[in-house]
C-alpha cells in the first residue's frame, strides 16, 4: 500500500492516478471527503494532527508526504507525521521539499523544510527528496482573467525562470516510491526552458487560438493579490525569485529526464493539456 497526502491537488491528483494505473494499491488522504479513482481508498486526515493518519498508514509501506501551507506555520512540527509513519511500519518516504532549500537556505519556511529533510535522512527509512521550482500550474491564478477579460495581469514580464509541469513531478514522485534505485535521491526538478510570464501568455493564447494581453502589474499589486491565499512572507519570498532569480534558480536540472527517461514537458504542453481552465 502506497500512500499519497495532498492527494486532491495538483501533484497528488495525478501521483495517485499514476500509481492506481500501475497496479499498485493506493490510499489517498485529504483533509475533505473528495473524488478518486476506482480502486482506489480514501481517508480523511489532516497531517497537522499526525494521529488522525493511523488508519491510512496501517498496513502501508510507502508515503509521499506533501505539506500543506499550515504545517509550515510557527510552532508546527510536520516531523511528527515522519515519526508516526515509522512508528506505523512505512519503511520508505518521498518528501516534496523545495528548490529554495538549495538556492535561497535562509528564510523561515525554507530553514523548517531543510530541518525537515535532515529529519528524514535521520530516521532509518529508505528516503527520496524531490526539490521543484515553480510550477505550471501557478498559471491557473490567472484562468479567470482569461476567460472573462482574455487578460494576464502579472509581475515581472520579462524575467523567467524554468516551471515545471506539476505531472513531471508527479511521476518522478511514482518512479522515486516504486523503484529502489532512487533510494537516497535528491532531485531538483525543473522544465526544459526559462520562461517569462509574457511567454506563457503567448503560449495560453496559442492554445486558446485567440488572443491575450499581457499587463505588468507592480511588485505592490501583485502582493496584494498574492496575499488573499499567502501569507505575507511568502508572498515576498516568491516575489523575491520572481524578479531576482539566482544563476542556481534559472538553471536547467537534468533530473527529471535522468529519472523519467524523457524531457520534462514544456510550459506549452502544460497549457495544452489545461486549456479547459481557461476557456
């Protein structure tokens, strides 16, 4: 039994999918009754109370842990959930983590999520480490503008960085719970290009096959829009990357075609395949 947490969003939704198709038994955990596959268990949890994942541990040998925003808030500690899948009989995690850890160590979240991986490689299970920068799918925030003003509005037109499509990270996720040799990986996960938001307004518009416009917004205004679904903080920490990305964040990682065996999917075909959010 392998068990996906954040299994209704966009990493887990098609994680569990991936592992359901390959033959394996799966149990999904959200914190809200929702849809998935045949075949597939559901169990209602929520990680920031570790105890409340007894039932879909039991029996599980495999866990891909994927923190939700409130288990990085001050005085959480999502450590408890790797100890009670330990103490559960999981003998194997795959943690997503982040990029920043490598390329921006100091911030407040990002120190939590180091000390969180030290913890794993600390516990005697069998571990993998994913690291993704941004994804394709942050695009979505813009879907409703597109469909009713045919509009992007958004920071920093013209300074990209390499998004990954949350389906790459998804399956290097399923190869890295099933597969023995990528025991012990950490793998930075990115797309095939550097990107800018006017680029990936091309390329919705493609899709579409109609046009549209691109509006720079101020780093101000698009603080105050961030911080409707963000936390302050974080908010300046993305902005922070969006409009200044390091040599290490705008570099190309080699590991998803290292673990997949194929090229990462390029924005592009990440818009392609959600067109119908913007229509």
């Amino acid at each position: 039994m392998i068990v996906v947490t954040g299994a209704t969003g966009n990493i887990g939704r098609p994680l569990t999918h991936a592992l359901a198709e390959a033959g394996e038994q799966v149990t999904a955990v959200s914190r809200h009754t929702a849809a998935v596959p045949e075949g597939v268990r559901h169990v209602v949890a929520d990680l920031a109370e570790p105890a409340s994942l007894e039932p879909a541990l039991t029996g599980a040998k495999a866990l891909f842990l994927l923190l939700s925003g409130d288990l990085h808030a001050l005085g959480a500690n999502p450590a408890d959930v790797i100890s009670k899948a330990a103490d559960s009989g999981v003998r194997r995690i795959v943690l997503l983590s982040t990029l920043g850890v490598a390329t921006r160590p100091f911030g407040r979240t990002r120190i939590a999520m180091r000390e969180l991986e030290d913890t794993l490689r600390e516990s005697g299970l069998d571990w993998t480490i994913l690291r993704p920068g941004g994804f394709a799918s942050n695009a979505l925030w813009w879907a409703e503008s597109v469909r009713t003003q045919q509009l992007v509005a958004a920071p920093f037109g013209d300074t990209g960085v390499p998004i990954v499509d949350p389906a790459d990270i998804a399956a290097v996720a399923a190869a890295s719970l099933t597969d023995d040799r990528h025991t012990g990986g950490v793998y930075e996960l990115t797309g095939p290009e550097v990107i800018t938001p006017r680029q990936q307004t091309a390329a919705i518009a493609a899709a579409l096959g109609s046009p549209v416009r691109f509006h720079e917004l101020t780093r101000a205004e698009a603080k105050a829009g961030m911080e409707q679904s963000m936390p302050g903080e974080l908010a300046d920490d993305t902005l922070d990357i969006l409009s200044s990305p390091t040599p290490a964040e705008l570099r190309i990682s080699p590991d998803v075609e290292k673990v997949l065996g194929r090229a990462p999917r390029s924005f592009a075909d990440w818009a392609q395949s959600n067109i119908a959010a913007f229509r």
